[in-house]
C-alpha cells in the first residue's frame, strides 16, 4: 500500500509516522532550550563569585529540563491534536502543513526571545522578571529609539532569520523522514491505538496544567542550585517571562501581600516594626512622628538630586584614579557622606516614587495606584509646604513618562517641569535635555522664596548622546589608571557621561551655593547603573552591584548636626532627615523612613532587595549569606531577623498603596 493510500485508511499506520514526526519536533525544541540555557551561562559566567560545584550544574539542568519540556509540550500542541485526531479520522497532506507553519512559528518566537531575554540579562542581571512591567508604564518610543540606537538591531534581524530558516529546514527534512518511515504493523492494533491515544492525552494535559498556572508558585523551586548565578537561568525564557506575569498579577492583587509576609499579618507586623502603637486601629497612627528641632540655621532651599544611574562604586578610593566622580566625592569630603547607601528600586519610577509618598517600594507602582490618588500623609511635598517651602518638581525628561507630571501635582507640588520646558525642541533626545540645561533652569527659577525641590536628571542613560568631546571629557585621563587601561572606547563613552554627570551636578551645588543663601542638598542615584565596566577584585562585590551614594552638602545648616560615625541608610531616610533639619522642635509628620543624623536608630538601609549597614550587606532572598562592604562573609550578622524587617517593612507600604489606611481588625 502506497503512502497516500494509507492516509485515508482507518488502520493505516500514518497516525504513529506523523507522531514520530511530533515527537523530533518536541525533542528539537527542548534542546533549543537547554542550548540557549548554556549559551547564557557562558555569556554570562564573569558574573559568578565562585565557581559552583558539580551538584549545582546537575540541579539547573534537571530543573531547568521541566520547564523545558512544558514549554515545548505547549509550543507542540497543535500539531498533537491533529495527532489525536488523526487516529480516529484520517487528515492528510493537512496534517503535514500545520506542523510546517508549528514549527516556523515556534522558532520564530524563541529568536525574538532568546535575543530579548539576552540584551534584558545584561542591563538587569536577570531573566525576564516583575521588573519588566516598568518598561510598560514607561516612555516606549523613547525605549525604541535607544534600542535602535545601543544595539545592531538590524544585523540581529537578519541573523535571527537565517538561523530560524536554517533550522527550519534541517527540521522539516527531519519531520518529512519521520512522516514517511516504515512502522511495524503492530502499532496498528485497536489496542494500542488506544494506549498511545491515552499517552498523547495525559502528556499534553500535564504540561498545559503547569503553564497555566496550576504549580506556577512550584517554579520556586528553581532557586535550589545552591549558587546565585545558575538559580537565574534554571527557567527558561517563556517560562520566566510567564512567572513575571503571574507575580505581577499576584501583587496587584489581596495574595501580594503574602509575596512579603506568608501569614499576610498586616497587624502583627505594625506591632514589630512600631511597638509603641499596638492598638493604633489605622496604620498612619503607627507613622507619627515629632520634629526635634534643628539648633542650627533653617535652609532657605533644600534641593533632593537625583541622578540617573549613579551607583556609588566610582567614589569608592580604589577607582578615584580613574576620576569619573571627582565632584561628587569632594562634596561628601566637605559635607556628609554616607558609603552604605541603597536605592529603594532598581528603577527610577521606583526610586522616585518612594521619595515623592515616602512608601517602601513594595512591587506595586504608585503613580497608578488609586489608593495613593487620593493623597497620603507621609507624601513630601504637603509636609514641606506646611513648613513653608514651595515644593517643586523637575524633571530632565518629558512629564508623560510615567505621568510623572500628573501624578506629582496629585502629591502636592506645585510647579511641576519637565525637559520640554527647559530647551525648546528638546524631543530629539530621547531621554529629555543634557544635565547641564536642566541645572541651569532650576537656578534660573530660583529666587528669595524658600523652596523644597525634588530634581531628577537623565543624562547618564542610554543611548549616551552627549557630546562629551564639547563638554571637556579626557578619556586618556581614565586609561592613565590601570584600571582604566583595558576599556574599549565604546566603555570608555558610556562612564564618560558618568564623569559628565558628575561634572554638572558639582557645577549647579557651586553655583547654586553663590547665588542663594543657605541651600543644602542631598545628591543621590536612582538606581544601580550595571555599568562597572573595572573591578578592583576578581568579581564585582555585592556592595559595588547595588550601592547608590548619598551626599549631604549644607555647611551652614550642618554645622551643629552632630553626625554618626557610622551612617545607613536608604532613599526612604531622605526626606525625614531632612523634615527634622527644616522643622520646628514639636512638628508632627508622618514617615515610614528615619533621620539619618538621629544616633539612636538602627542604621541599615531597606532597598531594592536588599538590607545594608554601615560595614554588612545581604539579598533577602538569601539572608544566610552575608557580604562585608568589601566582599569577605561575614558570619556575625543577624541576616534572617534583618530580612524579616525588609518584608514587613515592604509588606506595609503595600498595605498602604493597594488597601489604605485601615489595618485589619484583631
């Protein structure tokens, strides 16, 4: 009987050929997978501190090989039904053709994917993650256009599309063989028809059951290599982009809040956190807090600065030979400068967001959030317009990013500027106006008035199109260090607008300083940059990966704050610290964050997953595992109960931004 004759037979054996084909293609696919999972590992492998032991490999592997085969199950599910269905009523040539376009389309998403899932790796040192639905809410033309620009989008385009053709047509030369081989009579027996049937039935249903979502929470589990590193790329890319959606899904939602305290216990930790208000029946009354008084000079103009992508790495003494941040550190060694410092978000809505409503950043982003709408009493600029300042917003960039603009009138400020305002045709840029015309607008718009002004630049981003060879920037001076020696000159461009950054905000504290009568400011980044392209040690320190700085400058306000030998802290502590510098002695605010410069709090910064001290550092994902500022363990540091702090800390600001003010009844 001829191939063609045995399509349209009942009893033909054509049912097991086109499965044999079915399971090449399920088999291609799950290679694919663990293939791209070393070709990560190997791209990325510098990232490791220590080389992990044999048992951490086998355990990414074996867990990462169940998501493999689920995702590659699904990717084959349209081709199995056809499967299914053929052994009961013959298809044809059909058959044949749906797997060809499966098959085109299966490749063709994992290309898009696996180049995706690279270039997010390296800016954000992870897989796909929560972190992704930031690029949502924000300035998507302004995302293209630095694409386009950092990246050889074209050439990827064209790589990515010979690879899925190449591979397109190895595997339909492979399918075409499996559709036409010889099967042994055998399988064409009621019985086993039937058995087989039963077989593709299961196997589908137990794949769609986990991608679904029936065991998403199981996906834990992929943090069980022991090794920091390889837990990232246990999953592989689906499966970590569809993780990312279930916890964004979980956290917009009441089962968030179990995401920090599995007990969901709102009460029982304002009691921890705020002993002194167990029967507060709101969690705002666990928040109040009494001014001290300030026995030095009021500040006429407090100035909060934040800059784009300034980690604190470059100020540390071992890189100050490569002279990136030279203004900056020589205003912390004039002022008040406090080395453990952690950012609240890895983003800079996050960060900013945390600044603007003094909430812990707890996954839910506040510039959306109705609850948060309505205002909130721990919100910086009605608290600074009660001590008569005006409170101001600028922003380097456009106000429709992240409707920064709506949402910061929504939390009282009342003049509000963005880059469009500051340099007509500013749009060409795609992140908003170099750093230098954002300062001079601020001084251009600051006069006798007392004024509190949050100020965020942009410079330092990509796709880094400052002209650095106009503004003074000498890159022989950084390849003088030898630290400097090995950059290439695309490295060399991008921490040349690092140094430009610096340049500017150490240009607008002295002229600011000249024009004005008592400023004092407090200079930090929003986030980490994931641009240390030196290291002084074999690896980046954990320190180095997550520390933003904090500089406070004020000589004339300063000068009778009695300062700590040991300062920590995080984006929270800024504005108390600086209500208690500006506010009467007896001034009641409210603040889930502390005044840096009072000794009798704990110092430790809450932050973008981590806890960090004055001489300690640790991930609350792994809080056994902690970090001197240089990198050494330490084995003397309560990780565990600090990590508790973190999520009950981050477990109330979610309280705060998604149910509000009234805590659960007893």
């Amino acid at each position: 009987m001829t191939i063609a004759a045995e399509r349209t037979d009942p009893r033909s054996p054509d049912p097991f050929r086109q499965l044999l084909a079915d399971m090449i293609l399920w088999l291609a696919i799950v290679v694919l997978f663990l293939a791209f999972r070393v070709v990560l590992f190997l791209i990325f492998r510098s990232e490791m501190t220590e080389q992990p032991s044999s048992h951490a490999f086998f355990r990414c592997f074996e867990t990462g090989l169940k998501s493999d085969t689920t995702a590659a199950t699904w990717a084959l599910l349209p081709s199995l039904a056809l499967t299914l269905v053929g052994f009961f009523k013959p298809i044809g040539v059909w058959h044949q053709r749906i797997r060809r376009v499966t098959l085109v389309v299966a490749l063709s998403l994992c290309a898009i994917i696996f180049i995706a899932d690279v270039g997010y790796f390296a800016e954000y040192d992870n897989q796909f993650d929560h972190w992704i639905f930031g690029l949502i809410y924000d300035d998507r033309a302004a995302i293209l256009a630095t694409i386009w620009k950092s990246h050889h989008v074209v050439l990827l385009i064209v790589v990515g599309a010979i690879g899925v053709a190449a591979s397109a047509w190895l595997l339909s030369k492979l399918c075409q063989k499996a559709e036409t081989a010889d099967v042994p009579v055998s399988v064409g027996t009621k019985t086993a028809r039937v058995i087989i049937v039963i077989v593709i039935a299961v196997w589908a249903f137990v794949g769609a059951r986990v991608w679904l979502g029936e065991n998403l929470a199981g996906l834990k589990n992929a943090e069980s290599t022991g090794d920091v590193f390889l837990n990232k790329i246990v999953l592989n890319p689906f499966f970590a982009l569809r993780y990312a959606i279930w916890q964004e899904h979980t956290m917009q939602k009441s089962a968030g809040l179990r995401i920090f305290l599995p007990d969901a216990n709102v009460r029982a930790a304002a009691t921890a956190l705020f002993p002194n208000s167990q029967n507060a029946a709101t969690l705002d009354e666990c928040l109040k807090r009494i001014a001290p008084g300030n026995s030095g000079q009021r500040p006429t103009h407090i100035f909060i600065v934040v800059m784009e992508s300034y980690d604190a790495w470059a100020m540390q003494p071992e890189y100050a030979g490569l002279h990136l941040t030279d203004r900056l550190s020589a205003l912390g060694d004039k002022g008040v400068c406090a080395r453990a410092f952690i950012s609240s978000g890895i983003s800079t809505i996050e960060s900013l967001g945390v600044m603007i409503t003094g909430l812990p950043f707890a996954r839910a982003f506040v510039n959306f959030q109705s609850v948060v709408r309505k205002g909130l009493p721990t919100a910086a600029a009605p608290i600074f317009k009660q001590l008569g300042y005006k409170p101001r917003f600028f922003y380097g960039g456009f106000l429709s990013w992240q409707r920064i603009g709506e949402f910061c009138r929504e939390q009282g400020f009342e003049d509000v500027y963005g880059g469009d305002q500051m340099v007509p045709h500013a749009r060409p840029k795609e992140w908003g106006v170099d750093d230098e015309h954002l300062f001079q607008f601020v001084l251009e718009h600051t006069g006798p008035e007392p004024t509190f002004n949050l100020i965020m630049s942009t410079s330092y981003h990509p796709p880094y199109s400052v002209d650095l060879n106009t503004k003074g920037f000498d890159p022989d001076r950084v390849k003088s260090d030898s630290l400097g020696a090995k950059l290439s000159p695309e490295q060399l461009r991008v921490l040349g607008h690092l140094w430009y950054s610096d340049k500017c905000v150490g240009d607008f504290v002295s002229e600011a300083e000249h024009k004005l009568e008592r400023p004092i400011f407090a200079i930090t980044g929003d986030h980490y940059s994931r641009k240390q392209y030196v290291s002084a040690r074999p690896t980046h320190t954990l320190y180095e990966s997550l520390a933003v700085p904090l500089v406070i400058h004020g000589p004339k306000v300063l000068e009778n704050v009695r300062r700590p030998t040991a300062m920590a802290g995080s984006h929270l502590d800024i504005v108390p610290t600086f209500i208690d510098l500006a506010a009467p002695a007896g001034f009641e605010y409210h603040a889930f964050g502390r005044d840096l410069f009072d000794q009798s709090q704990q110092q430790a910064g809450y932050g973008c997953n981590a806890v960090m001290g004055p001489d300690f550092i640790l991930k609350i994902n792994d809080p056994a595992r902690v970090q001197d500022l240089h990198g050494q363990q330490r084995s003397d540091v309560d990780g565990e109960a600090l990590a508790l702090h973190y999520r009950q800390l981050h477990a109330l600001g979610w309280w705060r931004a998604m149910k509000g003010n009234q805590l659960p009844a007893r």
